[in-house]
C-alpha cells in the first residue's frame, strides 16, 4: 500500500480545522492539524510533512512568519490560507516562499485539488514534457550570459555559484529557459507552472518572477507589458 502524503495544517478556527481535516482525510491524505504557528514549526521540525497548509492570521507565530522559517529550512511545499483575497495577504504570503494561495471560504474539493497540483509539480519538478523540443546544449546545460541552467542536474549557476531555488522556481526558470526570447504570458504560465486548467490569480506569476529575478539577476526576466514575461537570450 502505498505511503499517505502527509499534510500539516495549522488553522485556529477550531470548526474549519477539524472540518478541513476530515475532508483532507476522506481524500487520502494523512493530516496534522495545529492551532498555532508555534506548535505548527515545532511538528514540521519534528515530522517532515509533504506538504504545509497555513492559515495566515493564526497566534503565536503567523501564518507569513511560519513560511518564512520553514522555507529557511526546507523547500517542502507551502500553500497558505486567508479569510482576505486583500494584495498585501496574497503578496506577503507568497514573498515569504508560499507557492501558491487559497482564500476562504473554500469547498474542500478546490483544496484538494490545489493541493494535488502543488504536489504533481513538486513531484516532477524537472524536465520539458514529452514532445517538447529543449534547446539543451553541452549535456543538458543551458547558459545565458552568466546564468546556467543544468536541465539534468536540476541545478543553477549564476558567475559559477550555486543558486538556490525552490521546486517551483526552478520550473519557472526552466519554462523560460525552453524558450529564450519567446514572450510567455502569465495564464500560460499558470497553465505549465502551477497546472491551472482554470483562470488562476496571476499575482502568483507576477511575484515568483520577482524572486526569480532576485537569484539569477534582475535584468535577466524581462517584462513585456501587455503580454508577459521573456528570458533574455
């Protein structure tokens, strides 16, 4: 049999934690529910979840500080939670290393959903689909000006330094870097990053392009207004 994914969820709201809970658990997954940020660091040091669900107001140690601390340690999944679709929520959220958001209320079948995605594109955090032509040169390494992109070894050099990215950074850099030049826009960048079949908040794109830049070079991503974002060839 095989192992269960397993999500820790830190939600205040005593009815939307245990009622969230049991929706996760009737889909599957193996659930640690927490009703603070303190104690949810603490499980997440201890237990090593697949995944974290974090509400953002909870007490103790919020929802954006507790990303911030578990994406010092770990590269593991975020999604965060908030009763606001409100742009400093959404934005602080994801600043913090949250790769993707859910605004509540929600129906359990949306989260889980959400959830499956994250983990799909985590699961397969590299390589171009089948069928699609990669431009890789020099054994799988792709190099713009100073930046290279190693599409085997899954790794990043910027000057011949290491760059650190998260899973869904690196599949950002590597749609990009399938395609130097060509303009990609935020709904098909949904679609291939995220794995959006439906509309999706492109403020999603918008600020993991800015961390993206922050890592391999501000001038590197060029935003095309109107249309998208390009990689500098």
């Amino acid at each position: 049999m095989a192992e269960q994914t397993h999500v820790l969820f830190v939600e205040d709201d005593d009815v939307i934690r245990e009622a969230t809970q049991l929706a996760l658990e009737r889909s599957g997954f193996a659930v640690t529910a927490m009703p603070d940020g303190l104690s949810g660091l603490e499980e997440f040091r201890a237990r090593r979840p697949d995944i974290a669900l974090l509400d953002v107001m909870v007490p103790g140690l919020d929802g954006v500080s507790l990303c911030r601390r578990i994406r010092d340690e770990s590269t593991v999944p975020v999604i965060m939670l908030s009763a606001r679709a409100d742009s400093i929520d959404v934005v602080l959220g994801l600043e913090a290393g949250a790769d993707d958001y859910v605004t509540k209320p929600f129906d359990g079948a949306v989260l889980v959903a959400r959830i499956r995605a994250v983990l799909r594109r985590f699961g397969h955090a590299g390589g171009v689909r089948p069928g699609e032509h990669s431009p890789a040169v020099d054994g799988g390494v792709l190099t713009f000006g100073d930046l290279e992109v190693d599409t085997e070894g899954m790794e990043v050099r910027r000057d011949g330094r290491p760059v650190a990215l998260t899973p869904t950074e690196m599949r950002l850099l590597l749609e990009f870097s399938s395609a130097p030049g060509t303009v990609l826009s935020r709904d098909k960048l949904l679609e291939r990053v995220w794995d959006y079949g439906w509309g999706g908040d492109t403020r999603v794109v918008d600020v993991h392009v800015q961390r993206l830049r922050t890592k391999i070079g501000q001038d590197r991503i060029e935003t095309v207004r109107g249309f998208g974002y390009k990689l500098k060839a």
